[in-house]
C-alpha cells in the first residue's frame, strides 16, 4: 500500500500488548450453555482464545481510552456469545468481529472524554531486549497518534483494509458504503495519514536538532 514509514506496526502487526491477566472467557458474565460450539463454527471460547488480541488491538487502534480497554472487549464478547449462532458465512470471522468492535468503540466513544495520548506509554508484556522492547512501545505509540488524528469514519476503513489486510468490499459492506464511496474514503484517509506522517517525521526530526 505504499503508507507505512519505517519503525511503524505494518499490516497484520500483532498487537505487542498480550491479553490482560485478569481477562479470560470465564471472567465473562456468560450463560453456563454458551460455549457449546455451533456447527462449523468455532466455540465462544475458541474464538476468545484465537482472536482477542485482535478485538483488543482494534478497539485501541478505534479510538477507545487504554482504561476502558478490558471492558470494551468483554463487552465484544458478550455480543459474540449472544450472536454466534447468527454468524453466517458471508464474511470471514474477523471482519465480523471488526464490525461489533466497530460498534462497540462508537459507544465508548461517546461517554469518554478526549484523550488521544493516555497510556500510549504502555509497553509490550515481553520483547527479545528492553531496547526492542522501547522501539516497539515508541512505534505504537505513534501509530495509535497517527491515527487518533483521522476522522473516525476514515480511520476505520483505514484499520480494516491497511493495518487488517480486509478486501474494501468487505469492509464496505460492514460500513455499509457504497463500493465507490469506500475506494474514495480509503484515498482520503491514505492522504490524512501520509499526512499526518510527515508531520511527525518533521516534529522528531525538529526535536533531533541541537
């Protein structure tokens, strides 16, 4: 895609953060008949297990406050356990799971105040050095700058066919956009984070002079 500058998490990054301790599938507030897994699909379980990282990388990358991170993604899960049984095939299970994060981010969204920069200090739970361990934390921290200053709409196209490597009909679909809209929304939130690249290449490269 041509908008990734060197040091920033490219397509398919993991999310560096590891799940929380304190979340598992039993500390959600489940029925004691949900995990029995529906035919073809995985358990509620399986899917906690497989794609939390994900749910919760998404949830930061949408604009959620670090704070309310962990109960974001519970509230994800709780979905995907009333909902799986619906889940039909027409998409893969992880533009699903974008588009409940999607609307889950919007909800806390709205009852949070602005704070595009708290915990953005936090570092990866474990990394090869303390040295690739701080280059790590510092390009997130950059990344989740970059993208807080993206207009909502724009930045989750922008997470789902850039950073998640979703076809933009797909990710369309679950704007619900028209195809053409999409391709030009996506040319505009390029624009605005190549942008905001070079804005924050000039800012270090400023506080570098002597």
């Amino acid at each position: 895609a041509g908008v990734f500058f060197d040091g920033l998490p490219g397509p398919g990054a993991p999310s560096c953060t590891g799940r929380p301790p304190s979340m598992t599938v039993a500390s959600l507030p489940l029925e004691p008949e949900a995990d029995q897994p529906v035919a073809g699909l995985l358990s509620v379980e399986q899917t906690y297990n497989q794609h939390f990282d994900f749910v919760w990388l998404s949830l930061r990358r949408l604009g959620v406050a670090p704070a309310l991170l962990d109960d974001a993604a519970q509230d994800v899960f709780v979905v995907v356990h009333r909902r799986l049984d619906e889940f039909e095939h027409r998409s893969e299970l992880k533009t699903w799971l974008f588009a409940i994060a999607l609307r889950t981010a919007r909800a806390y969204r709205r009852r949070q105040q602005p704070s595009p920069t708290e915990g953005l200090e936090q570092l990866p739970a474990a990394g090869p050095t303390p040295h690739d361990a701080l280059a790590q934390a510092e390009a997130l921290r950059v990344m989740d700058a970059i993208l807080a200053e993206m207009d909502h709409e724009r930045r989750a196209l922008f997470i789902m066919v850039e950073l998640e490597q979703i076809a933009v009909p797909e990710a369309a679909q679950v704007l619900g956009l028209k195809l053409n809209t999409a391709y030009s929304r996506l040319r505009l939130a390029r624009d605005d984070f190549n942008a905001s690249v070079k804005r924050h290449r000039a800012r270090d490269q400023w506080k570098q002079k002597p």
